[in-house]
C-alpha cells in the first residue's frame, strides 16, 4: 500500500513558498511516498520534482478556467489557462492525462453551485476531490462526497497544502499502480483520510502572493 497526499503545491505556484526540496524531506518524515504536484497554471515544478524525489510523484496542474479549477492529472506540459472546461478537458486528454474537479465546493458558501459540477462537465470527468484540507466548511466536503457518488465518479483527497506544515493532512491509502488507468484502479480501492487545516494557511498563501510580486518570482525566472 502507498500513502498518497494527491494535490500539493511547491514554490512554482503563485501562492506558495514551499522548495521542492522540503516538500520531499517532509514527506519522508511523514510517510508519505507518493504526492501530486498540482501547482496553479504550470508543470515545471512538478516535473523537477519527479526528477529528484524517491517516491512517486504524480505531474499535475490546477488549470484556472472562466468557470472554476480543473485538475489535469499525468500531464507532460503546462495546459494554458483562461481556456474554457471543455477546451481545458480536451487538452489534458490529448495527453493521455486524466481529469479531476478539486475541491468542487470548498472555495464557496456551502449553498453556491460550482459550474464544473453540471451535468456537461462531470460527463468528461474522472475524479472528484472529495477531501481537501483548505475546504472552511464541512458541509462542503459532505456535498463533494456526495456528488462523487452521485455521479460514479472516483473520489480522491489532497492537503491542498501551500505550506510545509499542510503536507499530509489528507491523504489515500491506495495499492501500488503503473500508470493512469493503473491509479484508477488503486484509487478506487483506496481508503481516505484528512484533517482540515482552518484559515491560518491561506493567510500563508496570501504572503507568499506579496511577496513575490514585491520581490519577484524566482521560479519564473528559470522556466
């Protein structure tokens, strides 16, 4: 069995400070041996990571669209942002990639609808984030289970973390798997568990945002 934290970010997304090489050190002392990297608008780090990291690593991305997040998952290049969810799903898909909704109701009221979550979409969908450690309200996270079962769709779970201490708050255990249609498999036979992180994080998240706009952003200067 394998301890996966399925939505990570490192210091290659916007909003996060994270060095890749932490990222790898704290998941060792925590046991978690295989992550996704799912940075906002970008692979680059995910695909350094996987270079150097003794555990799996999943190359993903969180695609910003008009409409919301789409998580593309086994990508070997960036999906553009800004493109609409049926282009974005399109574009993963020429990859070989599977598609996920990450926290599909956990940026909102626990009332508010997502637009990623009609009928349309989800017919293109793989995986439905139905834990994430960044989601304020619970009864958000009682409705993406929900919609996974509603829909047959396969659910997962991330720490969403964008900070080092956020690492392994939610996690699957799942069986070993090769490949896309391989983690499937193991997904759906996995076990899910999570904490939820509160509010202090995303203060965190909004530093990181300042000062990399006041400073620069040194990621972007080596892609």
């Amino acid at each position: 069995m394998i301890k996966a934290d399925l939505h990570v970010h490192s210091c290659y997304s916007i909003d996060c400070l994270t060095p890749l090489e932490q990222i790898i050190q704290r998941c060792l002392e925590l046991g978690i041996n295989c992550i996704a990297v799912a940075d906002h608008n970008t692979v680059t780090g995910a695909l350094e990571l996987k270079k150097i990291a003794p555990f799996k690593v999943i190359v993903a991305e969180e695609i910003l669209t008009p409409v919301g997040e789409i998580m593309g998952l086994f990508l070997n290049e960036a999906v553009p942002r800004g493109l609409s969810p049926q282009e974005t799903i399109s574009r993963i898909r020429s990859q070989g990639g599977l598609v996920a909704i990450p926290h599909p109701f956990g940026r909102s009221l626990p009332w508010s609808n997502n637009m990623l979550t009609s009928t349309e979409v989800l017919s293109q969908v793989d995986i439905i984030e139905t834990f994430n450690s960044r989601t304020p309200f619970f009864n958000s996270i009682a409705r993406a289970r929900e919609l996974a079962r509603e829909q047959g769709k396969i659910p997962s779970a991330g720490s969403d973390a964008h900070t080092l201490g956020e690492i392994g708050r939610a996690y699957v255990e799942m069986p070993e798997f090769d490949g896309p249609e391989g983690f499937l498999d193991s997904l759906a036979q996995g076990k899910i568990f999570g904490q939820q992180s509160g509010y202090l994080p995303h203060f965190a998240s909004t530093w990181a945002k300042i000062k990399k706009h006041v400073f620069g952003d040194p990621t972007r200067r080596l892609t």
